[in-house]
C-alpha cells in the first residue's frame, strides 16, 4: 500500500501542472462597494433573528462557521411519500405561517418547523460566484423589488441569495410576505435583542447607533431602510469572510514546509485522482454544476429548473472543499455524516445515467487504495481548514443566538 501512495505522488509531480494562484480578490459590485459601517450592519442583520417572520431564524442560524459555514441542524425533508428513497436532511426552516403572521397546519409537517428540500450549502468561498444555491437559481443581476429597476448590474449573486431567503416561506417568511413589512420589520426591531455575547465590531456599533435606522444612516448615508439595502449591507459583510489562512494557502505561497507526511501524501493524491478538475484550487471549487450520480434526476432536477435546459438534469452546484471538513453532513442531501463517507461515494458510487464524468477525465474510474483515501482524507481536514473559522475567530466571530439557548 506504501507503494501506490509513492504511485501517485510521482503522477502528480510528473504532470507538470503550473504553480497555482493565491486565492483572487473577492469581486465587488461597483453599486454596493464595502465600507466598515455598511460591513458591520450586514453582520448585525445576518445575525438576528428578528430578520424571520416569527423570531427564530437568522441567516446565520443556517450558516455557522464552527461547521464551515453550514448548517449544523438537519431534518427529514420526505419527499412525495415519507420513508421512500427521495426522503433527504435538509435544513430547518419556520413554522407554517399563514398571511396574518400567525402558525398554522403544514400539510407535511403539522405544525413542526418545516425543511428545505437541500441541506443549506456553505456561505464561504460563494464569494466568487456569479451563480448561487444548490441549482444557481440566484444569479448575477439584481433588481430592486420594489422598483424593478436594475440596482446591481453584474455581481449580485449575494444579494439575490440574501433576498430569495429572507422571502422563503420555508426558509424565513411568513406566506406573502411583502418587502414593505420585511422592511417594517427592521425598522421597529431593537438590533440583536435576541441574541447574546455580542462580538465587539457589532457591540462598539450598536452602542454608537442603538437603532437600525441610526445603523442605516451612518452606512448608507439616511435612515431608509429598504429590502435592497438590507441585501446589500448583508452581501457586503460575506464578503469580508474570505477563508484563506489555510495551511494549504502558506504551502501555495512557497512555504514547503506547511504541507508534510500524510497531507502531502494526500495533496498529490488530489491531483492524480483529478478531484481538482472539479475542486479547482485555489477556491477549491470551478463553481459550476455537474450530476455525480448522487441520486436519479427525477428525485430532484436541480439545476434544470432553473435554465430549463434537460442536459442540466439533476446538476447541483460543486461546492468548496475549504473547511469541508468541519461540516456535519454533506452533499445537497445531507445523507453523509463523515468526510470518509462522502470520499468512499466517489469510489463505489454506480453509474447512474446521468452522471456526468470528470471534466477533461473522463468517467470516474478510482482505483483508490485504503491509504489513498486516507491520505485524502487527511488532506482535506488538515490543510484545507482556517482556523480562525473552525474557532470563531474575527472576522468569523458571531453572537450567540436565542435558538441556542
């Protein structure tokens, strides 16, 4: 088995590949530049849960950098029938709420929160994305909801991604929920007064400006608050959360030594199995969309809903690898509960009709050694990781939200 590890560091050595890039500077729309008190207001608002119809979910409820920026809850999401082969873990939502705001009887989960169809992917390394969720359905252009004009012309995937889930029935709405009570209900909400051990950016802002609207103010120059303004206050707090203090990022950078034994093993490992056509570094993603054979298209079209077109059938979007390792589950199904689990798919997965192959690879043929996957293994959850994310550390630092308690 020593062999086959010497086997592949000598394929990837050999291949010639050029010396890869740093990871590239976030891009930012020219109508939502970052400043600091429209940052801090976004990282107010992605993290109270007044932003939801009944209190108990913030956009940072499904996305918790301790699990790399993931969602450490999951539920039975059943599909058409409870208890068949389309039933996935997906993520909690709220309760059924009808127009008046008041709870009512789902039809599939009574009066339980209810669960999206995907298990929420990861908000860190979206940041370079022109197209975003599972199936890309948050795309590129922004256009103000209120006033239908076009407020971001290129690079408003963050935006459209925070309006599509502060909007969502599931996710955070009440039904019909308009952007004129989402607006209201920023406006009359005491900033984070539902959750507890502040950060001190947020702290230091909310003594300053004790209301959103003094918090509107001073980032966006008056106090109106508006649902694009809430989306583009909450896009530009994501992305300052640029997860490259890794050690695979001091290795990049010359240093020979941040990368040893089995990560190193595991680094070539890699390359010659091809996980980078798809996992490209330096973002560890080429963030476009591919059928892995995880399950039939008809179970879920992915994809396909969004550019109609059948060759997307079942596509979901490949995530990044950077801080994979901290998630709970993973895959848009949330069927696997380890790294190991989600590795071992890739070698015993049967070939669905549907799966599309490695891009420049071809079909998936891994004949992968016991040591190789451990090798891999190890790779991803030692030397893809910032520690500052697994830690909470700024600027992944967060408040403690009253659903944790």
């Amino acid at each position: 088995m020593l062999a086959s590890r010497f086997i592949v560091v000598a394929l990837a050595i050999g291949s010639g590949s050029p010396l890869l890039a740093a990871v590239p500077p976030v891009p930012v729309p020219v109508e939502n530049p970052i400043t600091e008190p429209k940052r801090v207001l976004g990282k107010i608002l992605f993290w109270d849960e007044q932003l939801s119809s009944d209190g108990t979910v913030a956009c940072g409820t499904c996305h918790r950098p301790a699990v790399g920026g993931a969602d450490p809850r999951a539920a039975r999401y059943p599909g058409v029938d409870k208890g068949t082969i389309d039933d996935v873990q997906g993520s909690p939502g709220i309760v059924s709420l009808g127009p008046d705001g008041k709870p009512r009887t789902d039809p599939m989960f009574g009066a339980q929160p209810q669960v999206t169809a995907r298990l929420s992917p990861s908000n860190f390394m979206a940041l370079w994305a022109d197209e975003l969720f599972w199936d890309g359905r948050a795309g590129s252009q922004l256009k103000d909801p209120v006033s239908g004009s076009v407020a971001i012309a290129r690079g408003a995937a963050l935006e459209n991604q925070t309006l599509t889930a502060l909007m969502n029935p599931i996710e955070m709405a009440k039904t019909q929920r308009t952007f004129a009570e989402l607006a209201a209900d920023v406006a009359r909400s005491k900033p984070l007064a539902l959750a507890t051990d502040w950060p001190p950016d947020t702290a230091a802002a909310i003594a300053k400006h004790a209301t959103y609207p003094e918090l509107f103010a001073a980032a966006f120059g008056d106090a109106t608050i508006t649902p694009t303004r809430i989306a583009f206050a909450i896009a530009t707090y994501q992305r300052t959360l640029v997860a490259d203090q890794t050690l695979w990022d001091r290795f990049d950078a010359g240093d020979t030594t941040a990368l040893s034994g089995r990560v190193l093993y595991g680094w070539r490992a890699f390359q010659a199995f091809h996980c980078n056509a798809c996992h490209k570094p330096p973002l560890f993603t080429n963030n476009e969309f591919f059928q892995i054979g995880l399950r039939r298209a008809d179970f879920d079209r992915g994809r396909e809903n969004v550019t109609h077109d059948p060759e997307d059938a079942g596509e979901m979007k490949v995530p990044s690898l950077r801080n994979a390792a901290l998630k709970p589950r993973f895959m848009h199904t949330g069927e696997f509960t380890s790294l190991s689990a989600a590795i071992r798919f890739y070698i015993n997965t049967l070939a669905l009709p549907e799966r599309d192959g490695i891009p420049g690879a071809g079909l998936y043929t891994f004949n992968m050694s016991q040591v190789d996957e451990s090798d891999l293994r190890e790779f991803i959850a030692t030397a893809l990781v910032d520690p500052r994310v697994r830690d909470e550390q700024f600027p992944f630092d967060r408040p403690v939200l009253r659903s944790e308690r």
